[in-house]
C-alpha cells in the first residue's frame, strides 16, 4: 500500500493523504512533545527530517497547493514554517528563506502568515528588491511591518526616515520601547502573559523582541538607532 500521495479536491488544492512517516500530525507533535521535554536539536531535526520527507513528495513541475481544512495537509506546511523557524533561529536565512517560499507556494493563502519572517530573512541576506516584493505581503498597520521598513531603510542608507520613525514611536509605543530597552526578561509575568487569552500590547511587543533578538545581536546598529533616537527625544 502506498504510504503516502496528492489527493486531488475539488477545489484545485490536494489533500496530503499520508501514514507512518508522511503522518504530519503525529511527526510534528512528536516535535513538540521532544521540545517542551528540552532536547530543542532534536525537536529541531525532527521537523527538518518531516519536510525532506514532504519535498520528495511535491512534483516540482506543476503548482501543488495543500488543503488547509484537511488536517495532515495542514500539518505539513506547520512543519514547513516551523522548520523555516528553527534555521532562522540559527541564523541559517538562507535556508529559512528557502522554507518559506516552498511554503508560500503550497500555501498562496498564508495562514501562518510566513511572509513576515521571509521579510526579515530577505533584509538578512540584503536581498533587498526580494524583500520589496514580500512586504506588500506583510498585513498593514502592523508593528512588523513598520519595524520591517525602519530596518530596511537602515540597511540601506544607514538611516532612520524621520517620518517612519515618529510614526513608530507613536503608534507602536510599547514596540518601541521594548525595542530599546536594554532588557528583555522572558520571566515569569511575561510567560503568563503571553499565553493568556488576551496578551497585553507590551508582552506582544516582547515576543516579537524574543522572535528577532538573532538579528540585533548580529546587527546592533539598528537597534543602536533606534535608541539614539529615544535618547534624542528626551533631550
């Protein structure tokens, strides 16, 4: 028996019919399962192994989009995303980057909402008009995407655009300060926070701290502008 193929829908998209090993659903829970236990490399390779065995799965000659309702289709593209996640982590963009396309072509829809991590990637690599034409894809009116755009005009000009940065400092006030805090505890408060119900702006702000912090350790210009810029408004 097979263990694993496309099934075609109605709907143009494929539902990933699949056991044992192509089994998405249980291959990424068991990476959770081996993370939340504290072997993070192992969860890591875990999800990487679970996306080899997908790509071997995707004709790479004809658009192939995955059912999002059907669950171990959509188990499949969280593994994708996840894994993005995981090379990201490890400064690997390139990689990442790669994930994140096969993601975006499974998945024209984006419901992980992959474009934004693909964004930083790109601006990593200073891969700048890729980046251009991923930003559009980044909701609007999002302290991503602001902090995208700040970044990427200071990658290019070694600048801040003064009008950019009013506005993120007075629309996203907790992200900029979070920005320019000299400390980003992920302590105990945070944590009951950010995983209740309604996380507060602030503990939202902190996340998005935590999900880039790789960047600024590499890059602590950017965030060294954005302090100078702080430091400048209370003189």
């Amino acid at each position: 028996m097979q263990k694993a193929f496309l099934n075609p829908t109605p709907d143009q998209t494929f539902e990933l019919i699949g056991e044992g090993e192509f089994n998405f659903v249980r291959a990424l829970a068991r990476s959770r399962e081996v993370q939340v236990a504290g072997d993070v490399r192992q969860a890591c390779e875990i999800r990487y192994q679970a996306f080899r065995r997908l790509a071997d799965l995707i004709p790479g000659d004809e658009e192939t989009i995955l059912e999002w309702s059907h669950p171990n289709s959509r188990a499949a593209l969280e593994v994708i995303h996840a894994s993005a996640v995981d090379h990201f982590l490890i400064d690997d963009f390139e990689m990442s980057a790669a994930l994140l396309e096969l993601l975006l072509d499974l998945d024209p829809e984006d419901h992980l909402e992959g474009s934004e991590l693909l964004a930083f990637d790109y601006l990593a690599m200073n891969e700048t008009e890729s980046f251009d034409e991923v930003i559009d894809n980044v909701p609007d009116k999002s302290a991503s995407r602001e902090l995208l755009l700040l970044w990427s005009a200071h990658r290019r000009d070694g600048q801040l655009p003064e009008g950019a940065l009013s506005h993120f400092r007075s629309r996203f006030a907790p992200f900029f300060d979070e920005f320019t805090a000299a400390e980003h505890p992920a302590d105990d408060a945070y944590l009951r926070d950010i995983e209740s119900e309604r996380p507060s702006v602030a503990a939202q702000a902190r996340e998005l701290w935590l999900r880039t912090e790789n960047l600024w350790a590499r890059w602590p210009d950017f965030i060294g502008a954005l302090r100078s810029a702080k430091q400048a408004v209370k003189q």
